[in-house]
C-alpha cells in the first residue's frame, strides 16, 4: 500500500514541497507519494473527503486554505490554536485530521541554524498576514522586543490582539525609517512577488531575514546589501518546516542539508 501524501493550495504547481517530501521518502525507503494537488478557495472540506477515500496519510495546506485547514481539522495543536491557521494536516486512526503549523518551529530552526540570536533584542517584523503570525510568535516566545509594522495597521493590531503577544505596532513608513536601530529585520511583505521595493535605511551589518525566497526575494536582497544589511532568503524556513511536517506523518526527523542545498540549485537555475 502505497500512503498517499501532498501539498493543497491554489496555485500549487510552482511548490517546491513535492521535491522536498519525495527526497525524503525515497531516502528513507518509505511505501509513499508526495504530490501538488490544486484545490480552489472554498473546496478544501470536499477535497479532504475524496482524499480520505484514497490511502493518505497527511497534507501539507497553502494558501489559500490555511485557516479552513484549521476549522475542518477535528483537533489541534496549541501552536496550529494561536497562529488561527494550520499548514500541516495528520490523518486521525479515530477518523479525521488533526492540525499542526510547522511554519513557527521552522522559522525558529533556520533562526538558530543561522545562529541568529533575538532574546532581549530590537526586532522589526514588516507585515501582518497570515505568515506573520507564525514569524511574531516564534520572535515572542525567543524574547525579541518586537516591532510589528505594516501598511493596514488595523490588520497588525488585530494580529497582536489575536495571538495575545507584547508588541509595539507601527505603521510600515516608521517601521522602515527606524530600522535601523534593530538587530533583525524579518520581512513577511509579499511585495517581492510583484518587483516591489523598500525604502531601507543603512543597516550596520544586520540580518535583513526575507521568508520569501528565489525571484520574490532576490530584488529587496540586492537592496539590503547595497544598504549594507547582511540578506538571507526563506528557503532554510521552508526545508525546516516540511522537516517537521514530515516528522508528524512518519515520527522521523529528516536530514535537512542535502535537500536544502538541491532546492537552492533549483530556485537559482530559475531566478
Ligand atoms: P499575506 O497575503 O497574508 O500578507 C501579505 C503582507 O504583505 C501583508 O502584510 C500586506 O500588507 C503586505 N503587502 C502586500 N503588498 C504590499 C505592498 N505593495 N506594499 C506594502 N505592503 C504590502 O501573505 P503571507 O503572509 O502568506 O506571505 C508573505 C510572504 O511570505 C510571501 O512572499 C510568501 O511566499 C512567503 N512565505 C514563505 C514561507 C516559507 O516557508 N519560507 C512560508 C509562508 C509564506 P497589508 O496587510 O497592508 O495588506
């Protein structure tokens, strides 16, 4: 029996996960299948379903279904509660499917592979949406003093409000103007996708941690760098949260190295 394993998302067919998982599975000698399966907005409960049918064993959600995720899913993690979105499905023996969000503990793993340290320090967080909530919590639990700012600031009192973390709110013109005095920048603004740019200040040699990754983050890295930041890409976030995506659906912790080093091939021949 071959187990049934993907990522739901519309759009889906430029994930990087099926490459990912499909390592992992074929390193570790597993009976299994990773694949993108494209599920429009609205249709994720009917999808689950007709996926429950076949023999799968999980899922990993994107956007949009992230928070569906969570109210379809019969029970979940406290991280998955107070994110209020789930990006990881596990199938229940008991029938159904609990939810997990590896998007904090990966962002906190590729902090600590990078050897970035935030307890006690100024840390200025650009953007209020969905990933943002992963990226404040994880910032708060390693005690950064956190600044949030972004353009819809009602959207970030919200997040501070929904997550009931300690943070200062800003909009994203003085979030920019004083980031300077911050020993990290995590920017969440998915501007990159459309060839935007920020108006940074000169950095000191700071991290200026972009979770978008290839085309998305390459023209604010090329910034950040003429600013003298130090600039560094999601795709460390993204390898680790599958990482512990994958150790929920088979209990094993793969080796993130390799997989990581072959996906930053693929995203530069494609940049
Ligand atoms: P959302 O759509 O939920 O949030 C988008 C954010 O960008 C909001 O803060 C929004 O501000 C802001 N924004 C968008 N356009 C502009 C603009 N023109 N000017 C100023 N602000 C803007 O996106 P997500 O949080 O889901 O994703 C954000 C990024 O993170 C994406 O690039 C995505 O690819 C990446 N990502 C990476 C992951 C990884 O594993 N490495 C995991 C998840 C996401 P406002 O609130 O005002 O609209």
């Amino acid at each position: 029996m071959t187990w049934l394993l993907g990522v739901i998302g519309d759009p889906v067919s430029h994930s990087l996960s099926p490459v990912i998982h499909n390592m992992w599975i074929r390193e570790h000698d597993l009976d299994a299948s990773y694949e993108a399966l494209r599920v429009e907005r609205g249709h994720l409960g009917d999808a689950l379903d007709t996926l429950t049918k076949r023999e799968a064993l999980g899922f990993n959600v994107t956007l949009p279904h992230k928070e569906a995720a969570l109210e379809l899913a019969a029970d979940a993690s406290d991280v998955a509660r107070r994110i209020g979105a789930a990006n990881t499905l596990i199938r229940r023996e008991e029938g159904g499917w609990r939810a997990e969000n590896t998007d904090a503990p990966g962002f906190m793993r590729s902090l600590t592979d990078a050897g970035i340290d935030v307890a006690g320090k100024r840390v200025t967080l650009l953007g209020a949406g969905g990933s943002a909530r992963a990226v404040a919590i994880t910032l708060t639990d390693l005690r950064a003093d956190l600044i949030i700012a972004n353009r819809t600031l009602e959207r970030a009192e919200t997040l501070v409000k929904e997550t009931g973390i300690t943070a200062e709110v800003v909009s994203l013109e003085q979030g920019l103007a004083d980031a300077g005095t911050s020993a990290l920048v995590v920017n969440t603004l998915s501007l990159g996708h459309s060839g935007g740019t920020l108006n940074l200040p000169e950095g000191q040699d700071q991290f200026f941690y972009d979770i978008s990754y290839g085309r998305a983050a390459a023209g604010l890295a090329a910034e950040a760098r003429a600013k003298n930041w130090r600039p560094m890409d999601g795709l460390a976030m993204l390898v680790s949260q599958a990482a512990y995506s994958f150790e929920h659906w088979f209990g094993i912790l793969p080796e993130t190295e390799a997989v990581l080093a072959h996906c930053r091939k693929l995203v530069e021949a494609t940049s």
